[in-house]
C-alpha cells in the first residue's frame, strides 16, 4: 500500500473542510502537512475582517504568508497539494516550478463566492467542484481539467453518538435547523413562528429583521457536539443556500451521516446522491417544506427508518476516503489508501459495528 505525502493549504478550524480532509487522510494513513496561507480566511467574522483588510492594506503581509506554502512545499516534497480556492495563479505555477507533485483544488462553494476567480486562471492539474454545470463551464469553455466531485460526511466526527437526559435538555427539539443567518434561510424558516425550532451558528447580522431570529442560539457547534444537537432534533431542515445551482451542501452528508432526519432542499444533484422521500425527504416550495415537517412531526417511525437509510448510504458511499480516492484516481495517484493501525477508516461493508447497525434498522 504507497502512503502518499499530502500537503493541505486551508484553514485548520473545528469542522472547517480542509481539516475535515486532513483528519481523514491521516487516518487512511497518508503523511499530512499543514499550511494556512491566506490570512484573510479564519474563523469568526472580526478576525476574519481584521485580517482581510490588513492583508488588503499590506499586500506584502499576504504575498509572505503565501511564502510559506512555497518553503513548505520545497521542504516536504510531496506527491500532492490541494490549495484553497484563494490562491494566486503565480503561487500555483512556482508551486509547480519547485516540486513534481500534482496540484489540485476541491471547491465545495457555490460558483457567486469564487471571488477574484483565481480558481479559472491556475495551472491547475485538476479541479473538483460539486456543481455539474461549473465542471461543464470550465470544461468545455476554458478547457480546464475539471471533475464533478460532491462534498461527504466525515465518519471520524459525524456518526451515530448516545445522548444523555443532559443532551437532549441542551440540544433537544422540534425542529432544528444551522449556518449563517441570511434572508433566504430566514424567509423559508418564517413559516415556523410558534414551533420548537432552534438555529445553531454564530453569524446572524444585525441589520437582519425577521422573526426567526429569535430562534438563533448564537453557539457555534462542531464534531459530536453537532452531532448530538443533530440527533436531538425531531426533524433536521436543511435550507441550501440559494446560490447553489445545481450541487448539495455539506450539512446534506453530516445530517445522513450521523443517522439524524431532514428534510433537504431538492437540488438537481441530489438523486444521485440519495433517493428522494427514501433516504433523503425533500420539499421544493416553503409550503410543501411546512406540510412535510407536519406530516413527519406526527410520523416518528417513519423518520427512523428514512434516518437510517440515509445513515447507511452516507456511510458506505459518501465518505472522504470515497472522495479522496476517486482524487488520486483522476490524478494518477494510488487508489489504494493506507490505513494505520490506531485509526482506521472502514468501508461499511467491511464493518461488523456497522453491519450490526444495519441489521437493526432491518436492512
């Protein structure tokens, strides 16, 4: 089995993507390092526009921390570096000067947040988006290499977790639902003035006026805690935001894959992804969202039993190392990824817990 050696460039917060993929390489058993180059991308909205105005101010600032990714990538000599989205097509291209490995970005955005589109002009050797019709623009008309690629559930964080009477004082629920608070999550949460809803996340701006607001904890959740505040919930909805085209978001894939019940956005990608109404309940209108979230309110063994189909689809075909795998594939590197002893990532059907798991929701 070849370990590869991997440098990640992105932010290395609690349930940030870069380091949702970092965790889950280290376990497949690859040789991982660290880099966070852009200083304007950081968690919280002060520092983040601290930092993104002195970077702006101070061009210099943000041209040496780019150095470091540069020095890293020359020290390390890897086989692979994935970027962030924000990196400057100079720094690709002497990334590609310094070293023989193959540079790559996975975009999990929506196509309105590529920015300065740095993302178009980088030598890349790949890009992985999950938005169908970015692969087909980037394609067919800049000639890019370009691959539909969806985001996944992290198992080493989202899994079925036991919750206490203390859990389900914290966390319990009717409905629950999270992210940032913007005008579009807002209007579609509206029509559940009156419900036990809470909204998890620590972005809700001032000069938003609306009534669900209210409902706003104003607590940043993460890893189990998430899970629990998942699992806790009657009914998980899940509001994509409306930039995305035609691609899921990730919360779609850490709701199923800690075996929690929602109801999704339809999205044109989504039956490929799960089986709507099955696995995955979906609602296209806020009116069709409100009469499902009654109907599955009153409906508790049905919202088990599509939880737990979504659970063992999320599982065995949704993963990172799934995803991980088909980018060394593309790339040309090995397919195969190693495993360490101390924390090993399983395939579900290779899984006695899981097998177990599956025979007990009768599947």
């Amino acid at each position: 089995m070849r370990h590869l050696r991997v440098i990640i460039d992105g932010p290395q917060f609690p349930d940030s993507f870069q380091r949702s993929i970092s965790d889950n390489l280290k376990a497949m058993g690859h040789e991982v390092t660290c880099v966070q180059s852009n200083l304007s991308r950081r968690p919280g909205r002060i520092r983040y526009a601290l930092r993104s105005h002195l970077a702006k101010a101070v061009p210099a600032l943000e041209r040496a921390s780019w150095r470091r990714l540069i020095r890293t990538t020359r020290a390390v000599h890897p086989d692979l570096v994935l970027t962030d989205w924000y990196t400057p097509p100079e720094v690709v291209r002497e990334l590609k000067d310094v070293c023989t490995a193959k540079v790559a970005c996975w975009y999990v955005d929506s196509p309105m947040n590529l920015g300065r589109m740095y993302l178009l002009a980088c030598p890349y050797d790949a890009v992985f988006t999950k938005e169908t019709s970015l692969v087909a623009a980037l394609r067919e008309k800049l000639g890019l290499q370009a691959h539909y690629l969806p985001e996944c559930c992290n198992p080493l964080a989202y899994r079925r977790v036991a919750l206490s009477e203390q859990d389900y004082t914290k966390y319990g629920c009717d409905l629950a639902a999270m992210g940032s608070m913007h005008y579009w999550r807002a209007r579609m949460l509206e029509v559940f003035e009156g419900y036990d809803l809470k909204i998890w996340g620590t972005n809700c701006p001032p000069w938003l006026v609306s009534p669900a607001r209210q409902h706003y904890t104003n607590r940043y959740v993460a890893g189990e805690a998430k899970a629990k505040a998942l699992l806790a919930a009657k009914i998980v909805i899940n509001i994509i935001h409306l930039a995305e085209i035609d691609g899921v978001n990730g919360a779609l894939f850490q709701i199923a894959g800690c075996g929690a019940f929602q109801i999704a956005d339809w999205k044109p990608s989504l039956p490929k992804l799960f089986e709507p109404e099955r696995e995955i309940v979906t609602f296209r209108t806020r009116q069709e969202l409100k009469e499902k979230v009654d109907y599955y309110l009153a409906h508790p063994e049905e919202r088990r039993e599509i939880a737990g189909r979504a659970y063992v689809r999320a599982q065995r075909e949704h993963t990172y190392e799934k995803r991980l795998g088909r980018i060394f594939e593309v790339l040309g590197l090995a397919t195969q990824a190693g495993r360490n002893q101390s924390g090993s990532v399983e395939s579900l059907t290779e899984s006695r817990t899981e097998k177990r798991e599956m025979s007990s929701l009768g599947l």
